[in-house]
C-alpha cells in the first residue's frame, strides 16, 4: 500500500464511518493524466445513487482541504457490488463459505491466479479450496481478491 493510499484512507475511512456508512476499501489507480480514487461504501440494507452522491460530496471537500492528492483527480463513489474485492482478512471472514478469484503479487506453486472457495482464515492468510486440494496464501501475496457472484 502506497503512502499516498494510506494518508487518503486514514482521511476517509473515519468521515464515512461518521456518515453512517460502512467502508469498504479505497482503490488508487495511477497513471494517465491524474490519479483515479474508487471509494466503495456500504450498509446492512445497501447503498443508492443518492447517498453515494452524498459521501461523494463530503469526501471530496475533505480531500480538496488536505490537498490529497495534489492536483486533479477523479472520484468514484459505488458499492462494492456482488462481486466485491475483499481488501483485509476481516472481510475475508465475513464472505467464508464464498467462492472467490486470486491475483496474486508473485506466484505460488508456479500460479499466480487461483479460483476457489474461501475456506478458513488463518493468522495472516487465507485457505481456499482449489479443485479438490487446499492453498494456503498469505494475505500480503494478494493481489486482488474478488468474491464470484452466485445467481
């Protein structure tokens, strides 16, 4: 995780928490003509168009008085979606029993993408069910980890 990423979550997290919405996550994409920010939030009963509109707002008058970043920039504001990237173990917990897709950072066992049910966290990892066998990954091998919508 980036310093930038850091000082914009430490920012953001608490105002939303304040809101009375759960936060998620915070994606930063880099790169191009100014820097990216997808703000994913939540509630038990989920999230509209409106009170997105609503943390948009206040998030982005909190950013612009810190300057972070600096310069322009785009704002997402969304839920996290049926298909919701798991950023830390805790939301690991909440989502066992799911099936989920790994991008790994480096590989492991000559993969680097893995599909398969999440089955137990462990310490710092999680295990998921990969055809038939277990994996245990390190959280901080993860890449991106995404719950597979089930219909």
């Amino acid at each position: 995780m980036s310093n930038m990423h850091s000082k914009i979550e430490s920012l953001i997290e608490p105002l939303v928490q304040d809101m009375g919405y759960m936060y998620w996550g915070l994606e930063l994409i880099l790169g191009g003509n100014k820097p990216t920010l997808r703000v994913f939030v939540d509630t038990e009963k989920g999230i509209n168009v409106d009170e997105c509109g609503e943390i948009s707002r206040e998030v982005g008058a909190a950013l612009d008085v810190a300057n972070i970043p600096e310069g322009e920039y785009t704002l997402e504001v969304s839920s996290p979606g049926l298909d919701r990237i798991l950023f830390n173990l805790k939301q690991c917990q909440m989502v066992l029993g799911s099936e989920v897709t790994v991008a790994l950072i480096s590989a492991i066992d000559g993969r680097r993408r893995y599909k398969g049910n999440l089955l137990e966290v462990d310490g710092d990892a999680v295990i998921i069910g990969d055809e038939g066998a277990q994996l245990r990954i390190p959280f901080h091998k993860v890449k991106r980890m995404r719950v597979v919508p089930q219909f």
